[in-house]
C-alpha cells in the first residue's frame, strides 16, 4: 500500500520515516518529494509497505504523531488519475 505523510518538516530524511514506519511492519521503499529548484523538502512524502494490514496500523498509529516538532498527517495515497471534474466558470448567456 502506498501511504502519504504529510506536514512533514523540513530537517525529516528517508531514513528519518523508514525508522519510524519499520516499527510497523517491512518498508519497500520511502520518497520524500523535493523542490526541482531549490533541493529541498516539500514537507511531504510517501511510504510504500507491502502488507495492507501493517499499513493499515501505521497509518492509525502514527496519524497526528508528533515528529520534530509538527503534527504529521498519514493516509493512504490516492493513486492519482482520479481528478475530480470541476465546473468551468465563464459566462452564462
């Protein structure tokens, strides 16, 4: 299952959430998600665990948990794709 982590701050690495994350259950694979300009930190990131069980209980777990200082916020991902359609604005004749 792919998770987001967000809220994050900027001094939080991969290794930073893998540990955090580990406790829970196997880590595939930890992307912190960078500025393409500046370098740094978004201040979110995902975590992909394979187990939806374990994922399940990372996420209950660690939602809202303190971690250098912020409140992160932890869900389930959205795969993307699923754009909702909004309304056009303009002129209505």
């Amino acid at each position: 299952m792919n998770i987001y982590v967000g809220n994050l701050s900027y001094n939080v690495s991969a290794d930073d959430l893998k540990t955090m994350f580990e406790e829970f259950g196997e880590v595939e694979s930890v992307k912190i998600v960078n500025d393409r300009f500046s370098g740094r930190s978004k201040g979110f990131g995902f975590v992909e665990m394979p187990s939806n069980s374990e994922a399940d209980q990372a996420i209950k777990a660690l939602n809202g948990k303190a971690m250098d200082g912020r409140n992160i916020k932890v869900n389930p991902a959205d795969p993307g794709g699923k754009k909702k359609n909004k309304k056009k604005g303009g002129r209505r004749f």
